[in-house]
C-alpha cells in the first residue's frame, strides 16, 4: 500500500544524509504528523505545529509540544507542503518568520502536487543543486537568505476573502472553497433565506463551519439569536471565522471550538438548531461515511424538539433507510444531486 506521506517519507531520506548534530538541535515541524521521522529528534527538542485537530490531537498524546513557539534559536524548519500552491507560499512565510541566520529550512513536497514545479522555480531564481528526488516527492534545502531570496521573488495573493451579500468573510487557502461559495452551500444558504422563520433564534452550531457562511449569516439576520457555536477540525478554519466576527462586533455571541464533531460532547448544553455542510473529507480523500458518523451525535446534541438543517453530499439509499427509522425526518427540503438538503428534528 503507497504511503500517504511521500513527501514526509522523502524529508526522512533526506535528513538521514546530513550530519546528526543538526538533528539534535531545536527543530520546528510546520505540518507535522504521527510519522517514523519523528524519531529523528529529542522529544523535548521538537516543536511540532498542526492546524488540523485529528493529527494534533494524536501528537500530544505521543507527548509532543503542539503549536508551542520555541523560545531558543531554531536549527532546522521542516515544512511538509500541500497540494494548495497559495498555503505553501503562506507555510514559506511562515518558515521564514521562525527561521534565524543560522537555520535550515527543508520544504517536501509530492512532485505531481506542485513539487517538481516548485523545484525548477528554486533552481531558476537560486541557482541552488540543493534539491533532493526522492518517494514521488520533491526536497527543496534552503537557508534563511535564500528562502527570503525565493519568497521575494515569488508571487503571492493578498489574504483571501469572499464577499456574500453585504458580508466579507476571511478565508485560508487550507480551507474548502475558499475562493468562492460551493454550490452545496448556495443551495443551503439559499434555502434558509427563502424560510425565514428557521433557525432563528437559541442557542445554535455551525458543525464543520469552514470560513462561516451560514453561521455568521444567521447571526447577521436575526439578534435574536444569543449564541453560535463554530465547530471544525481545522484551525485556520477558526481563525478566519474569528476576523469575520470582529469585522462586524459578532465576537460576544460566538464560540469556537477547535474539535472533532463526531467526539463533540455537548456538556449538559444542547443546542436548539445545529446546521452543516455535512464534511466528507479525511486527509484528503473522500469518505462520505463521515457524514453518517456526524448525524448519529445529533441526538446527544439536540435539545428536545431541537432541529438540524443538513447538507447531504452523495445519500446513498441505504444511508437514507437508517436515517427515516433512526429520527424524524420532517423533509427532504430540497434535491439537486448530488445534494440533498435534509430538516431533522429530535
């Protein structure tokens, strides 16, 4: 079976090949993950960074510091890249800001997501051989003056945003259609303006909130409304919801909660309405069961008589069979497959 780390499991190659005493001293890992490369370093020399929840949660109870800055001078910065070249420019960024003179930065990447592009570009504008083939996957070596050299004279957007009606909401390149409103959710946003009587009031979730379109849109529309509870895996997710919310002095009457949905606990509060674009992702693929794991938490987070306004990716007629005996659907409130827009109260 292919890893589904190769440019991780190229990084090890790589820093198996240099000299061990740069591997003892502090190393950042931007994007870090459970990984044999991990092994490389002293625990207590290592400062692993991770926006998504799932992995950092796996690396701190391996014991690991999660998104701790590191006070002492940085020897190496490791960056796994992704698949988006806009967050790999805002990772160099970052690299770049914890890096000092004496550092070395590493930035792997798979060579069909954008390595073998990112290579020639580096050895075009540093005339740099210090890039490494290796597992499908591209190893770009930088010191701090080169990377800022390489970040100079590369393009790069202004932080994106996507402007909704009267609204502007920030975004990040790691998040899902962050350029532009899917049609999933147009299709739910749309819903919810032509039923206005909905989801207006309590105490109410946004699960797997992304940048924040529905939430925020009903925290617009309705002061009645005392609280949202924006709820992701991913934590630029939550940052970028957090600078929507200050725009409009929507701070007091919302929660962020850096979380798994499907190990959410409600704690004794439920909530009165929950919404979702129902997230079929996981690491990178697509996994429609997980919206299945998310719709059999509603019970334990709905209040009695509670109501969740869900958008269905894909609904397999099996999964539709579980779902008419399991709860009370009051309608498919609106089919365009692959979409299916589903009212559930409790």
């Amino acid at each position: 079976m292919e890893s589904p780390y190769q440019r991780i499991d190229a990084l090890k190659w790589v820093l198996e090949q240099v000299d061990p005493y740069h591997l003892g001293a502090p190393v950042v890992f931007l994007g870090a993950v459970p990984h044999p490369i991990l092994s490389l370093f002293p625990c207590e020399e290592l400062y692993c960074y991770q926006t998504l929840y799932t992995h950092a949660e796996q690396l701190e109870s391996a014991g690991y510091k999660i998104n701790v800055p590191c006070e002492k001078p940085v020897q190496l910065v490791l960056v796994a890249g992704t698949k988006h070249k806009d967050y790999n420019d805002l990772l160099l960024q970052e690299a770049l800001e914890i890096a000092n003179d004496q550092s070395q930065i590493y930035f792997a990447l798979e060579q069909q997501l954008g390595g073998a592009a990112l290579a020639k570009q580096a050895r075009k504008t540093l005339q740099t051989e210090r890039v490494y083939s290796k597992a499908r996957s591209k190893v770009i070596q930088f010191d701090h003056q080169e990377l800022f050299t390489f970040i100079s004279q590369s393009t790069r957007e202004r932080a994106p945003t996507i402007t909704y009606e009267d609204t502007i909401f920030s975004t990040h390149p790691s998040l899902f259609s962050y350029r532009e409103i899917d049609r999933g959710s147009r299709l739910l946003i749309n819903y919810l303006e032509r039923t206005p009587s909905l989801l207006t009031k309590g105490n109410g979730a946004d699960l797997g909130c992304g940048w924040g379109l529905f939430g925020i849109c009903l925290l617009r529309a309705h002061p009645q409304i005392e609280k949202v509870s924006f709820i992701d895996l991913e934590r630029h997710a939550l940052n970028s919801i957090e600078e929507t919310l200050a725009r409009y002095e929507l701070t007091e009457r919302a929660a962020l909660l850096w979380t798994d949905a499907r190990k959410f606990k409600a704690q004794g509060r439920r909530f009165d309405w929950i919404v979702s674009n129902l997230p079929y992702h996981q690491d990178g693929s697509t996994a429609y069961e997980l919206q299945a794991e998310i719709v059999e938490r509603l019970p334990s987070l709905l209040k009695p008589g509670g109501e969740a306004l869900l958008l269905w990716h894909h609904l397999a007629p099996r999964l539709a069979d579980s779902l008419w005996k399991r709860f009370k659907i009051s309608e498919i409130a609106e089919a365009q497959p692959p979409y299916y827009l589903i009212r559930i109260c409790s």
